[in-house]
C-alpha cells in the first residue's frame, strides 16, 4: 500500500504545482522587447530618494571632471 499512496502524494504535488504555474501565467505580461519591459519597470518602480540624490550628485561631479582617459593621453 506504501507505493501506491507515494504515487497519490506525488500527483497531488503535480497539480499543486500545475495549478499555481497556471495562476502565474494569467497576471503575466508579455513583451515585444527588452527595453519594453524595462520601461515598464521603471514606470513602476520609485527610486528611494537617498539613490536619487546620491545619483544627482554624481551627475554634477562628472560634469566639472576631466574623462580619465584625457588624463591618460594627457
């Protein structure tokens, strides 16, 4: 009796799993292209405001800094 009720936990398992694969798949979203879903993220992601100064920050460094590799032929 022992294999058969093995069997009958296994399938029970694969249904489990069929049935939230399935749940899964109907909220997916497909996408053409790469940059689609990455705008699509971005669009729903809020970038925490110290990433956001910090990213500011650097941006205005860059600006007034010579490319390292002008200081290499330099």
């Amino acid at each position: 009796m022992k294999p058969q009720n093995k069997l009958s936990t296994g399938r029970h398992q694969e249904q489990a799993a069929g049935e939230q694969t399935a749940a899964a798949n109907s909220s997916a979203l497909e996408f053409q292209s790469v940059e689609e879903l990455l705008r699509h993220d971005a669009a729903q992601t809020a970038v925490p405001p110290e990433i956001a100064r910090r990213l500011s920050q650097s941006i205005a460094q860059s600006r007034s800094r010579r490319p390292w590799w002008r200081k290499l032929l330099d």
